[in-house]
C-alpha cells in the first residue's frame, strides 16, 4: 500500500514538472490518503497483535 502512495508521489512530482498542475495535486492528494489508511491499519495491527490469515 505504501509502495503505491509512493509511486503516486512520483507521478505528482513528474507532473508537476511538466506543468501538469491539476493532475499533481490530484496524485499528490490520493498518495497522501493511501499513506494515512496505511499508516491507520498499521497501528491498528500493531495494537491487536493479529497476524493475517490467507
């Protein structure tokens, strides 16, 4: 999840650097939203002490 939050911010930089500003802030803002949700789930999975199961 975080590996998609920071090829979105890739996307935003390279964006913003062709003058695609509408379309950076965009990719900036989804990468920040999937960072905060990774984060979040892993507090979460750190309080509980769970291991996934497959």
């Amino acid at each position: 999840m975080l590996k998609i939050a920071l090829i979105l911010f890739v996307v935003a930089i390279v964006a913003a650097l062709l003058g695609l500003g509408g379309i950076a802030d965009f990719a900036l803002w989804v990468a920040g939203v999937i960072a905060v949700v990774a984060v979040v789930l892993l507090i979460i999975h750190a309080l509980t002490g769970r291991t996934p199961t497959v």
